[in-house]
C-alpha cells in the first residue's frame, strides 16, 4: 500500500515539478493520510490544503481538521504544499501540488475503499483559495512524466469545503498579503493579482461547496464566502454558506460555532 496512516510521504514520485532544489521542508511537498476507524468509514475522502498566507502551514488547519473528520468516517490526506513568501514558490507551483493530491488518493481509491467520485478539498484561509484554485483551475495544473498513469486521472475534486477562505482580488476585502506570497509580486493591484479571484472563475462545471466565516473577521473579510456564494448561485453550482457573527480569523475547529457539525451534515448529500 503507498499510503500508512499517519506517515508523511513525498507528494510528487521522483523531482516535483517547478522543483527548485531538493530541501526538505520547502523543496519536497508532502502528503499525510489519517485513517478513520475501520467500523466507520464512510468511503468518502477529503484533501485538506492548511492555511497561512502562502508563508507557512497552520498545522491546527491540517492536522487537526483530519483527526476531527476521520473520526467521523473520512480518509483524510493533508498536503504540505510548496510555499511563496520566502520559500521562492509561486503560482503555479501551489496548485499543482494541490490537484497532484487529488490526483494521488483517486488513484489509489480501489486500493484504500474509498469512492473515486467522492473525493473532496477543503482549505482555510489561504488553504481555502487553494482548495477553490483546484476546484476551478485544476485543468491548468502541471503534472510529472513520473506519475504515469496517474497523471491521466482527473484532479477535479467532487465537493469544497472552504473555511473563511481567501477568495476575492477586490481591494476592498482582499487579503492582499495571500495575493502578494503567492505570486511573489510588491504591489497588488488588479493588473498583477486578479486572475486568479476565484469568484470569476466559478463555472458550472466548479464542485459543489460548503463554505463558513465570521463577521468579526478582519483578516480575510466574510465578503470573500459572500462573493463566492453568489457566483455559486449564479453558475447553479449547489452550496451552503453560514455567516457567523462571532469569533476572529484562524480559529480551525472552533469549539462554539457548529460549522463542523453543520460540514458533516451538509456531507451526507454525496
């Protein structure tokens, strides 16, 4: 079996793509199974993206999001994306290794029970504009000679689960700084960042979603689940949005808020 539960593996089979050196911890992307007890798999499996402006992952935002859904019957996989910042990664790099994961668990769905047609993404933050990147632009991600067969596999996720993501170019509620470490650019503005809002290009072909904010948000303002839910509904894409009023950016889990409770309900529809 490639995957053991709870061991870090490579994400890519030989060099990864757009590799720039061979540093653990920034050269070698990583993928992470969580197993859920065998009595209560539901066969159902979610990629999760952590968190952390394109700089650094927010472990609560991978570790502790697996945990919690593989308990509730999921196969969980966190990927250690490549990073921007100073990590010298830029887009495209992210998203490859984001529909790479995709790619990686349905290729091995037959092997681990789980349902290829029931693989999903879910990311925080700036997880979350990875996890709507692949939802929308997995055509778009590179793939390696070395994955053979599997590169042929579709990298489209089945569903999103998008926790006070980054979303939207518009300067009025970007996380400007999500933008800026991605890209790997000084300036925002629409010229250099806002191809890749993810509200324009929501499609029809784009994988139901689940999303979930706060108000009290200042980080990454509730505006950006707000514009992604319309373009949703514009594009008669199915979702659930909660708006809660309460509760500052990054809180993972949040014990107080029942979005977790809410996602797993919300997931009984695949």
């Amino acid at each position: 079996m490639i995957f053991e539960n709870t061991k870090e593996i490579p994400l890519w089979p030989g060099k990864p793509v757009l590799s720039r050196g061979e540093q653990p911890g920034i050269d070698i992307p990583t993928i992470t199974p969580y197993y859920p007890p065998v009595w209560k798999t539901n066969r159902k499996a979610i990629v999760i993206y952590p968190g952390g402006g394109y700089s650094h992952l927010a472990e609560h935002e991978g570790k502790g999001y697996a945990e919690f859904f593989a308990a509730a019957g999921y196969h969980c996989f966190v990927v250690k994306y490549r990073l921007g910042a100073d990590k010298g990664y830029y887009h495209p790099v992210e998203l490859c290794d984001a529909a790479r994961g995709v790619r990686m668990v349905r290729a091995a769905a037959a092997e681990l029970g789980i349902r290829p047609d029931c693989i999903g993404v879910m990311g925080s933050s700036a997880g979350g504009h990875l996890a709507a990147a692949v939802s929308n632009m997995h055509k778009e991600a590179q793939t390696s000679p070395d994955e053979g067969d599997t590169a042929k596999i579709s990298s489209r996720p089945d569903f999103a689960l998008l926790c006070y993501a980054v979303i939207t170019s518009d300067a009025r509620h970007a996380n400007k700084g999500s933008f800026l470490n991605l890209l790997g650019v000084k300036d925002f503005t629409e010229e250099t960042c806002g191809f890749l809002s993810q509200e324009r290009l929501v499609s029809a072909q784009t994988p139901p979603t689940f999303l979930w904010h706060t108000m009290e948000d200042m980080a990454v303002p509730c505006e950006n689940s707000v514009f992604y839910a319309d373009a949703l509904r514009k594009a008669g894409v199915p979702f659930e949005l909660h708006i809660y009023e309460k509760g500052p950016h990054g809180q993972g889990l949040f014990k107080g808020h029942p979005w977790a409770e809410e996602c797993l309900r919300w997931m009984t529809r695949f």
